[in-house]
C-alpha cells in the first residue's frame, strides 16, 4: 500500500476538521481570541493550585468559576461545589489542542495526551490539597506541562476518561489511575475487550500509588507508578521535582535559626491514644529533651503545626492533648511551613506519616530528619529513602530510646547542612522519567509480557494487595 493511500490521510483530515470546527465555535462562545481561551490553562499551575487571579480574569461564564477550597475543614461540601470544574479545564485544553492543530503551530509533544484520573491529583488541582499525594500529582503534571505534553483532568471518573479517549485513542499515551473510583467504577470497565475492541487498552493505564510496594496492574509491575524509589525497581518511579528556586528564597542560614526543633506532624490523633496513632516516642520525652537542652542553649524548643482533625462534637466528648513540650503554632499554610522550617534546625519525625515529601522539603531548606525506626529489624524507617542518606542528614534513631532522640537533637543543634536535594528529585531527572512514561514502547512490552503469559510463563510478581490486578489476559 502507498504512503498516499488516502485512507491514511483521513484521520489527520479529521483532526485538522474538528480543530477549525472547535475554533470557530470558540469564537462564537467566547467572541474573544483564541489566546484568551488558553489563557486560564496557564495560570493553573502557578504558585497555589490554581492561580486564581489569572484563572478569574478569563472565566466567561458563572459556572466556570473555581474556588480554591480549605479541604481540611470542609471536605465534602467544598468538593461538591469543584466536582465538576476539571471537565472545563480538559475541555478548555482540548479547544486549545484543536486550535494549535489548525493553526499548525503547537508545542512539540501537544499531540501526546496524559490524562490525569486519580482522585488525589483532583483534589490537589481542583480543592487545594497539599498531602503527599497531592505534591506527588503536582510535580508529575508540572513536569509533563514542562515538556509540552498535554494533559487532562478527569477526576476518577472513569466513563469521562473513555469519552475523551474515544475521540484521541492514538493521542492518549498514558491514563494515571486509581484501581476504582467515581460510583465504584473501576477502570477496568473500560478495557479493551474481544467483544468491545474501541476500549482502551489495558497498557494504557498506569496506578498512581505513591508509595513503592512493589506490586502490579493486570498487565505487569511497570504499570505501578511510584512518588518514591524501589530498592527492587520493579515498579516505575516517576517522583517529584524540589524546586531549588522555592527552596532558596526562604533560606536561613544555620547560625542564623533559633536552637529550634520541629516536629513532623499535622494531626493530633498522631499523638493520641487511637488506631492512626503514630507511637515511637513516650510523652514525656519531648519535655525531658527540651528540660536537658535548655541547660546548653536557653532558647532551645521544640515546635509544630498541629490541629485536631476531628468533628467539634467529638473532641468536646474525648479532649485531646499535646504531650508537653511541644509548642504549637497552629495551622500553617505552605509558605508559614516553609518559614517555620526555615527557622528551625531539626525536623523531627514521630513515626508517621511515611514517606512524606516533608523531609525532603526539610533538607532543601537545610533540615536534617530525626528519623525514627527499629534498626535492631533494618527499619523500617519512617521514612526509608530518606534514611539511606544517614547522618548528618538523616538521624536514624531508634524508637523508644531517649538516649539516642536527645543524643540526635544535640547533634542536629550543632551540625550544620547545606540545603540537600537528591539528584533524582532535580526537574531534569523528573522530566526525563516522566519523558520516559509518555514515550516508551509499552504496547511492544505488554505484547511480550501476554505472549508469555498465554503460554504460561508468567513473568510478573503478583502480589496480594488491596490495588493489585491480574495476572489476566488482555487485548493489545
Ligand atoms: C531499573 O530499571 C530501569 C528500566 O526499567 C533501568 O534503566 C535501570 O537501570 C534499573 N535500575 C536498577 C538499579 O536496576
Ligand atoms: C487507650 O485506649 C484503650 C481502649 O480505649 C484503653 O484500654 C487504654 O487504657 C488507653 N491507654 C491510655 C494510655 O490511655
Ligand atoms: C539506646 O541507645 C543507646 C545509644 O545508641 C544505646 O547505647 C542503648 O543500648 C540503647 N538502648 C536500648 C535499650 O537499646
Ligand atoms: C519466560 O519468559 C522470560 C522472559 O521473556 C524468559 O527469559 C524465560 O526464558 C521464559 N521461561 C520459559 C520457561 O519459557
């Protein structure tokens, strides 16, 4: 068959025909240019979640308006007002992809869709969650935005992801999912069948896990996405940036912060007697240790930003506490974080949360981690990537041993660091995996995986948990 064969020609026909139709209905809707569409989509990953001065100026209709949302205290209510915004973002994205196309002068790599349906990366876009997971989807879509590629929000609505699909299914590279979601959909409802072949292949997708327990999507262990490194690399780091340029702005230097410690927590159900409690320290030790060290520098105190996550009613029943000697500064926004951190000399864990992106933040602003774990069974640290760098930067401390915790503080007091970020968490290395993720050959490496797979050799781990799939059979 020639090149020229014209049946070849009809999807890029296609393409440039629904790109000048979405053009002109863009004029007609909006009467404004085509730039002034766009211009929302740039100001979305600015400084907050969304930049919403930018985002404001060039809404054009009532129910097009975001509002950045206080997720931790009125979750539901809140996330009912956004829950549909992000079908304006990816719609708005589209319109521009159409006119780009028409006009033939889009970005390199626009042609290359990521769709983002994971309902952390919903809420930290869409409701101004700043958890890990949150931080993780940031940097993963910040990066892919870096690069050119396009990319689209679709809740975890899995029926809105196949409606976007069916209309680029060679443009849409990769789908970042988790395993079920909106109306207990699974994505793997959606799936490419003998019986339904315009589904979307299971290479497709890939779980947004955040941590890395190595574990598999029903095609194999690659198609798990982690925020952290695996010592087995059997699933896919992809990480987050940390931004150097951030970082800096709010540097102190060391002689310069007070002998102040900070601790690592944001709930007090952590320090509570309850199921979510984080227990690697006795109450007392946060008193004894600032008792002991005041001796040494009579400014010496341990700080947080500690709140109460529970209902009104409930902590009126069961008052929680602080253990003494912990000074709390109440909630603080990310800048206050920053600043705090920066004017504090230790970051000190309490076994919870793991592998939060915190101790990094700590360490590019000149914090050491007290990290705290049992190194008589290896760990498990709470945070263990972090532990591998040990001192000074990592504190690596034995729970329950006062020694070693006021021995580690002293230390940290008195040892400087200069502002550490790990070479893989550098914007270069994050776009090179996220480059990696948009363009590998994964439908050539899920054929190898099945052909194996139908003659019985089985070739991926499968483990139990509660994310995991397979091993199946699917189509290519
Ligand atoms: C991990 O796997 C990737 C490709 O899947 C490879 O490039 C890399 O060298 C591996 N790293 C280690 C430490 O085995
Ligand atoms: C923690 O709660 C359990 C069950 O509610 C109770 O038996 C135990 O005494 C409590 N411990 C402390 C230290 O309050
Ligand atoms: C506590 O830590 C100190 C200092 O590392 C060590 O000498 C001691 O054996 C530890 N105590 C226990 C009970 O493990
Ligand atoms: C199973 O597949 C792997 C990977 O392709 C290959 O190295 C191995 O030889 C195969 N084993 C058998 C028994 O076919």
């Amino acid at each position: 068959m020639s090149a020229r064969h014209p049946a070849r020609l009809i999807p890029v026909f296609l393409l440039v025909l629904i790109g000048v139709g979405l053009v002109q209905v863009g004029f007609l809707i909006d009467k404004t240019t085509i730039s002034n569409i766009t211009t929302p989509l740039k100001g979305i990953m600015k400084g907050s979640p969304y930049h919403q001065s930018s985002t404001e100026e060039a809404i054009t209709s009532p129910h097009d308006i975001y509002k950045p949302t206080d997720w931790e205290s009125d979750y539901f209510y809140k996330w009912g007002q956004t829950r549909a915004g992000y079908r304006w973002v990816t719609e708005s994205r589209l319109r521009a992809l159409a006119a780009c196309s028409a006009r033939g002068d889009c970005p390199a790599n626009a042609h290359k869709i990521a769709i983002f349906a994971t309902i952390h990366s919903h809420m930290a876009l869409f409701d101004g969650y700043t958890g890990g997971e949150g931080t993780w989807s940031k940097g993963m879509i910040k990066s892919l935005e870096r690069q050119g590629y396009t990319v689209l929000f679709a809740r975890n609505n899995f029926e809105y992801v196949y409606h976007i699909y069916r209309q680029f299914p060679d443009l849409v590279k990769a789908i970042f999912v988790d395993p079920s979601g909106d109306n207990g959909q699974k994505y793997t409802d959606f799936l490419k069948k003998p019986d339904r072949l315009n589904g979307i292949p299971a290479w497709k997708f890939f779980i947004a896990y955040y941590f890395p327990n190595a574990f598999s999507s029903i095609v194999g262990n690659k198609w798990v996405l982690t925020a952290e490194p695996n010592d087995n690399n059997l699933t896919t780091y992809t990480g987050y940036e940390i931004d150097r340029s951030k970082t800096l702005k709010n540097y102190v230097p060391f002689e310069q912060r007070p002998h102040r410690v900070y601790v690592l927590a944001k709930y007090l159900h952590f320090f509570a007697n309850h199921s979510m409690a984080a227990k690697v320290w006795d109450d007392d030790y946060y008193q004894r240790a600032t008792d002991e060290l005041r001796q040494r520098w009579p400014d010496f105190e341990i700080v947080g930003a500690i709140i109460d996550s529970r209902g009104e009613k409930e902590q009126k029943a069961e008052p929680w506490t602080l253990p003494p000697g912990i000074r709390n500064m109440g909630k603080l926004g990310p800048a206050e974080f920053d600043e705090a951190l920066s004017n504090s000399r230790l970051l000190l864990g309490v076994g919870r949360p793991g592998l939060s992106p915190s101790p990094w933040r700590g360490l590019a602003l000149g914090l050491p981690f007290l990290n705290p774990g049992d190194p008589a069974h290896k760990g498990p640290w709470q945070h263990h990537t972090v532990a591998k760098l040990g001192p000074p930067y990592s504190y690596n401390t034995q729970k329950f041993n006062y020694t070693e915790f006021v021995n580690n503080i002293a230390a940290a007091m008195e040892t400087p660091i200069e502002p550490y970020i790990h070479p893989l968490m550098e914007a270069e290395a994050v776009d090179r995996r996220m480059h990696d993720v948009m363009t590998r050959d994964w439908r050539s490496e899920a054929a190898a995986i099945l052909e194996e797979r139908k003659k019985g050799n089985e070739t991926q781990l499968f483990i139990d948990h509660p994310y995991a799939g397979g091993p199946e059979l699917f189509e290519l």
